[in-house]
C-alpha cells in the first residue's frame, strides 16, 4: 500500500495552501452552468416532446423519493430572471444544454419546433445583451424518447445520422452567436450507468456484455461526425470550435508492483482511453481490445477517417482519486469493472483515507489526484483541457453548519467539497523541480486548463435511487404542473458574493475579471494559443475558473 507521508513528499500535500486571486490572469472569468432536463421543466409546453428521462424517472422504483423535471426550478418560464442573476452576480459566461426534444420532438429531424429554436434564441440573446458569453451543451442525456422506443436509441448505429441532423439544426440555428460547443456530455456515464448499470436513463441492464459497448460506440462516432460537419460547414463563417466532455478518477498504483501499476494504467483506458484514444489514435486502447474481444465493435475504415478530427479542446470531469491493485478476482457487481481486474482503494497504508471525505459518499478530497490528471492528459493528447468539473457542492452540508467562511489555508469550513475547488488549482500550480511531468499545461506553452465549482442553485438531481432531494426554489418536484412565482434561492454563489463584498478586498476569487472588457475568442495564453477566457460545465448553475498552469 501506500504511504502517505512518503508519498506527499514527492507529490505534493492534499492542497490546503492559499490561493490568491492575483494567482490568475487579468482576464480570468467565472462562469456558471446547467442541464437542460434538471432546471427547464415545461415537459410538456413549448412543442417539446417527451425524453428518456421523461420516461425514466415516471418509472415505479426508478426514483426513490418520485421526483422528476417535470418542472424542475422552472428555468423555461422564469430564464430571464435566471440570466439577470447570473449578470448580477458578475459572471462573464453561461454554459446550458439544449433539449434535443425541443429541437426535434421526435429526434428524427424532419421538422424543426420554432418554439424551441425561439426559446434558446431569447436565452443567447438575453446573454449577449449582458455581456455573457454561451457555451452550450448539445447533448446532456436526454435523448428523445421516440429515438429509444423505435430503434433502440444509441444501440443503432442509426442514431449518428440523427443526432447529425439535431447539430446541423443547432449550428445553422445558433452559431452566428455561440463560439463554443460541446457535442455530448460524459458518454462514459450513459454507457455503464444507461446500458449496463441501468441506474440511469434509458435503465438497461439487460446486455452488460455488449450494450454499453456499443452506446459507447456510437456516442463517439457521433460526436466525431458532428464535429466534422461543424468544420466542414459551419468553422469558417462562425469561428467557433468543438469539444467532448469526458469524466475520469485518477488512478494512483497502489504499489510500486508491475501488476499494481498495469492495473492503474488499465483503469484510465477504460475511463478515458475509451473514448479519447480513438478520437487521436484510430482505435480502441489495446488493452480494452484484449479483454474485450468481440464485445468491443470494430471500427472501419470508414470511421477511422471521421474519428480522426482532433478535438478543439478536451472538457474534463473530475472529482477524485483512487488507489489501484491488480487483483484477479474482483468483487465489483458490473462486468465492465470485473474485466478490469482491479480493486479501487480508498486508504493509505496504515488505514487512513485518501482525503477528507465530503458531502457525497463517493468523494473524498483529493486535490494532487488533479494534477496527476491534467498531467497525464495532456502529455497523452496534447489538446488544450478544460476542467469542466472539479467539485461537489451540496446544499445539505452548508446549511447543517453555522460556521463562518473562512477562504485561507484550510478553505470553506461549511462546504468541504468547496476547499476541494479553491485547493486544487494551488495544488496544480505548486512550483516543483524541472521535469517533463511537472505541470499539464506548460509541456507546450498552449494549454489552458479550466476548474469548476458547482453551486447558485440546485437542480433536479441525475442519481436514480437515491433519496437526495433537490430543494431548489420552491421545491416544485412533487407538483405535476407549473408553479407560479417560484422563488430564486442563488446558493453558495450569493454566499460567496456577500462574502467578498463584506470584506471590501482582494479575495481569493471575484466573479469579475480585473479588465473591463474581455472578448472570450481572443484571450491569448503564453504560448500564444487563441482560446476562450472561460468555460464552464454542468448541472447546477457553477463556478468556473479559467486557469493556465505554470511550474
């Protein structure tokens, strides 16, 4: 096993040193992000036809306490209230998914709803008016029912052509003003918690063998397809760029033995290699191959030549870390973890967890295991990197404690996952001695990495069977229609901007930038990379933070 203190000598502490707001650019901004399905709620207003989490969540047993988005925090009747909190609290950029169904009730393409198209219009309208610049999600789960229900959804190879049809619509329809676009939010999710787990939406779980496989199949050669017809079609007179949004825990060796470490390399092919590596290789990772056999779809000729488009950037979701022995037989319920042959560990030798835990009871605070990631995936695919997600924040832990802020050295008492978020960028950037790993992003001198908080209000929540309400506004969940008025509760975000204005200084983060005016398209690192000046992630309304590592 490992031990810590040995351990954190060569690889930095768990992050608990200061951070400044003079630690970052003049052009740093922050940003906040949803998901469609969890805060618009009219499910049945505006000509938008049903999706699988629709059905899902109107399931017996899918969801503990029955709640669903139905209508969620009412986003679609009250966006621009929402849009004006966003400008008062100072934040420069707005990232939302768009509902496919809104677009396309059916998903087939074949008539586009003008009330969807105008709903999202008002959105990107109402945000340039204030300066907010959109980034914007085109695919975040909630594939149209009918697509699921008549051809089995991302099991047919079909669903490319589909989900094609939905982007031309949103690129033709939306990007004279959107310059920042991600195809499809953690695929990784939809493949083991959609079709293997069934935890998620659509909920199989009948074909664990093959059926993640091939939703992960398609969903990359989607993503692929779309991505080239934007640069075919559309690059050229609207100047935007393309990403995908992946999810990946670092996985540390639990020994300096070759099994233990082949197990940890293992365990990031199937994480992120899976859906990267044929993106920049033209194929699966080999030891996915290996094991997988004919589970795993070939891919042809053919889509080699769609795969092998890179990426504009890679949007990086991660929350912790994990210790990783090789062990051969496994006692992991699903298949894609049993043919892993790896045990996840949460201790130190000697007993002691990797980090402090937090709120949720999956995530400990692990803020070197950041560093580590950035490192590996930039050396890997050499493609500016956005951390797209980087923390939890719940508004349980806040509320149960009393205890005033206190941003220096330990972080946010009241929200620990918080002291995750503000540690981890130090950890990140901590100066260490020369070596070709020392920092993910100054390898070339072009990369960006991006950090995000998740906060201002709470959505509805994605985990299927778990009894975690989500008591946003006026907790309209358990109501099957609209309710008039709901009141706004922005969360941690006004917490955190009272917080700064009490203090009348320098924080260690400020909503605004220190320049008056910044043109996100324009904002030139040192390596002279042209790249956004901000970018944001998922679910709740978050924090974001733009960040070029150094040494």
């Amino acid at each position: 096993m490992v031990k810590k203190e040995e351990f954190l000598r060569e690889n930095g502490d768990n992050g608990n040193g200061s951070v400044s707001r003079t630690d970052f650019p003049p052009n740093f901004v922050f940003g906040v992000a949803t998901s469609a399905y969890q805060i618009e709620g009219a499910c049945k207003e505006g000509g938008r036809g049903p999706s699988i989490w629709d059905a899902f969540t109107h399931t017996e047993g899918k969801i503990l306490d029955k709640s669903n988005g139905d209508v969620a925090v009412d986003h679609y009747h009250q966006y621009m209230e929402d849009i004006d909190l966003i400008a008062k609290l100072g934040f420069g950029a707005y990232r939302f998914s768009i509902s496919w169904s809104r677009i396309f009730p059916d998903g087939l393409g074949t008539k586009v709803n003008d009330e969807g198209i105008a709903f999202y219009n008002n959105i990107i309208n109402a945000l340039l008016e204030r300066g907010i610049q959109p980034y914007v999600t085109l695919y975040h789960w909630d594939l149209p029912l009918h697509l699921h229900e008549s051809m089995g959804g991302w099991l047919n190879k079909q669903i490319i052509e589909y989900f094609a049809l939905y982007a031309d619509a949103c690129f033709a329809s939306f990007g004279d003003r959107v310059k920042n676009w991600i195809t499809i939010n953690e695929p990784l999710q939809t493949a083991i918690n959609g079709y293997d787990a069934g935890i998620f939406a659509p909920g199989r779980c009948e074909n664990s063998l093959i059926e993640p496989y091939l939703a992960a199949h398609h969903q990359i050669l989607a993503h692929a397809t779309a991505a080239s017809l934007y640069r075919r079609k559309y690059k050229e007179k609207q100047g935007g760029q393309v990403g995908l949004v992946v999810d990946c825990e670092w996985a540390e060796a639990n020994s300096d033995k070759i099994e233990d470490k082949s197990a940890a390399a293992r365990r990031l092919d199937f994480q992120l290699g899976w859906f990267l590596h044929p993106l920049y290789y033209g194929d699966y990772p080999e030891v996915m191959r290996e094991r997988l056999g004919d589970q795993l779809p070939k891919l042809s000729e053919e889509d080699k030549k769609i795969l092998l488009n890179p990426l504009d950037f890679i949007g990086l979701n991660h929350y912790t870390s994990r210790f990783i022995s090789h062990v051969t037989e496994c006692t992991e319920e699903h298949y894609y973890y049993k043919v892993q042959e790896m045990e996840r560990i949460v201790e130190w030798e000697g007993g002691q967890v990797i980090g402090e835990k937090a709120a949720s009871e999956w995530l400990y605070v692990v803020p070197w295991g950041l560093r580590k990631i950035l490192n590996y995936v930039s050396q890997k695919y050499a493609t500016p990197i956005f951390v797209t997600e980087n923390a939890e924040f719940e508004l349980s832990s806040l509320l149960a404690k009393t205890k005033t802020l206190s941003w220096y050295q330990s972080g946010l008492d009241p929200a620990l996952s918080l002291r995750y978020f503000l540690s981890s960028p130090a950890t990140v950037r901590r100066r260490r001695p020369p070596s070709a790993a020392a920092s993910a992003v100054v390898l070339t001198g072009k990369h960006e990495v991006w950090c995000a908080l998740r906060s201002l209000v709470q959505p509805w929540k994605w985990r299927a069977l778990i009894p975690r309400h989500a008591p946003s506004r006026a907790d309209p969940l358990q109501c099957p229609v609209r309710r008039v008025n709901l009141t706004r509760h922005p969360l941690l975000a006004r917490i955190l901007s009272n917080h700064s204005q009490k203090l009348r200084r320098p924080l260690p983060f400020t909503f605004l930038p220190s320049v008056t005016k910044i043109d996100p398209l324009r904002s030139v690192s040192s390596g002279g990379h042209v790249s956004s000046s901000s970018l944001l992630m998922k679910w709740p309304l978050l924090v974001l933070l733009p960040l070029p590592l150094r040494n």
